[in-house]
C-alpha cells in the first residue's frame, strides 16, 4: 500500500506538469490583450505598454512559461493582475465555499440516488421503476442554469422561502446544492439500478435467498455490497466533477466559490488566477481518484495494491 501510494504521488508531478503547459499556452491564444482590459478603455498606448512590461507579457512566450515554471516549483502562484494579491490568498478566501457546495451536493446526491437506484432495480418495470427513471432522464437532460434559475424564481421570488443569492447562512446553500446534485442523482441512481440488477441476478444472491434470508438481508448484505465498486466509482468522478463544473451553478447563485472567481478572471485577462485555481482543481480531482482507489481495497477484500 505504501509503495502505490508513492507511485501515485509521484504520478501527479507529470499530470501537473502536463496541465501547466496546456494552459499556460492555451490562454495565451484567447482574444484580447490583458493590458488593454486592464488598463480599461481610455488608457493610452505608453500605459498599456507599461501594464505589459509589468506582467511580462512582452517578453517570448517559452520566456513567459520557464518563469511561470521557476515560481511554481517554489508553490508561488505568482500574483493576481487586477487586486495584486497574491494568487493562493485569492483561492484560499474561495475554496472553502466551493469544498461546501460539493459535498453538500454530493451527499445529497447519494442520499436520494442510491436509494432510489435500489428500489427501482428490487422492483424493476413497476411504476417506481418508471418514475425512477424519467426522473433520471429529467435530471440528466435539464441545463444547469435553467434548473438554477426555476428554483430561485419560485423558492426566492415567488415563494420567498430561500434567498436567491450569495452566501451568510445554511439557507443559502440549499438552492445551489440542490442545483449542482440533480445531474447527479440522475447518474447515480441510473448506475446504482443498473449494478443491483446485475448483481440481484447473480447466484449466490440466488444462493442466498434459498437459505431462508431476509429480503432485507439478501439486498443490503449481499447484492449491494457487491455492487458498490461500480457505484463508488460514480460519485468519486462525479465528486470530482463537482469541484470543477460549479462554475454555471455559482455564477447563477453569485456563490463565491473558485468556479465564480475563474468566470471573473477569464473577463479580466487575469492569467495567473485562472492557472492557480485550474491547477488547484486538478489536484483536488487526483486527491479524489486516490481516495476513490483506497476505498476499493476495503469494499472487496479481493483488491489488493502491490
């Protein structure tokens, strides 16, 4: 267990490596000049000139990247251009309201998904069943956004119940969250149906059944604990993707989470934000697919790392 966890550790340095280049390169070919929206739109050309020399952006490119590179190996994500706070402060002051958001999302999601994924594979092709999975359809299909936008005009505008925005309170993570899980309860509970069925048909859940089990027993005990690999490694990814697709859901619900922040930076040209917050989720999604791998080991006895 020790030596594959050194190897995966040391298997991100190449990820991160691979990821830094990627996007260092690839804002450099987004339209606009940083200088120019940074300077606004009455600057003169000396004062762009100059906003440039300051952010080194006159320099070449591989310049740019070997100097990028060169502060990161010293966990210095350099500066932010438009408030000229360092980059980690900016994160840091937004993490932990993204972190919030999905995992109340994700656990909201297991709650409702698994269990619905498990009555509808106990009774398949009833009308839970058919329920189960329109409303899976209907979760999948429906745009974030738009999903965002209905709950906030009938819960905060209509209703008046919850706030439309921001943050302060546990009630202004409901709307969010809940906008944020509904893909994934759909997932989860298409996935959950789909592994408990081929698990109910299986022998020895036959097997067990005709020692005089509980139908309780024979479902929790047996096929849903052989099925659970499949399922766990759903709401990893889906965790994982949590993390970095809140970008829609926080700039709906003006959550000041990283999602917001990386929607703020991309208008504002602010090129070390957007690398510093990308590069923090790639990592946060590696920790999760590492987590997700131990856990399998402690599922099925039967898994083992070398």
């Amino acid at each position: 267990m020790h030596n594959y966890l050194i190897k995966r550790l040391l298997s991100t340095i190449p990820v991160l490596i691979g990821i830094s280049l990627l996007l260092f390169f690839m804002l450099r070919m987004l339209p606009g000049d940083p200088a120019q929206v940074l300077a606004g739109q009455m600057a003169t050309p000396k004062e762009i000139e100059n906003i440039r020399h300051q952010l080194g952006l006159d320099r070449p490119i591989y310049e740019q990247y070997a100097i990028y590179m060169s502060h990161l190996v010293r966990f210095d994500l350099g500066l932010s251009a438009r408030t000229q706070n360092p980059v980690i402060d900016e994160i840091w002051a937004r993490l932990p309201n993204t972190l919030l958001l999905a995992v109340v999302a994700i656990t909201l999601a297991c709650l409702l998904g698994i269990p619905a994924g498990i009555i509808s594979a106990v009774r398949p092709y009833s009308w839970i069943d058919y329920l189960v999975t329109l409303s899976a359809l209907f979760g999948i299909s429906m745009p974030v956004f738009w999903l965002g936008l209905m709950l906030m005009v009938v819960f905060a505008v209509m209703l008046q119940w919850l706030p439309a925005g921001g943050t302060g309170s546990w009630q202004h993570v409901i709307l969010p969250s809940i906008t944020l899980a509904a893909f994934v309860v759909a997932f989860i509970a298409r996935m959950t149906r789909s592994t408990m069925l081929e698990t109910l048909s299986q022998d020895f859940t036959t097997t067990a059944r005709s020692k005089g089990l509980a139908e309780k027993v024979v479902i929790v005990k047996h096929a849903l604990k052989n099925a659970l690999i499949p399922i766990i490694t759903v709401v990893g990814l889906q965790f994982g993707s949590l993390l970095g697709g809140a970008v829609l859901t926080e700039t709906v619900f003006a959550w000041p989470g990283l999602g917001r922040l990386i929607v703020d930076s991309i208008l504002a040209r602010d090129y070390p934000v957007i690398q510093g917050a990308i590069l923090i989720f790639g990592l946060l999604y590696i920790f999760v697919n590492l987590v997700v791998d131990l856990i399998y080991a402690f599922v099925d006895p039967r898994i083992r790392y070398d």
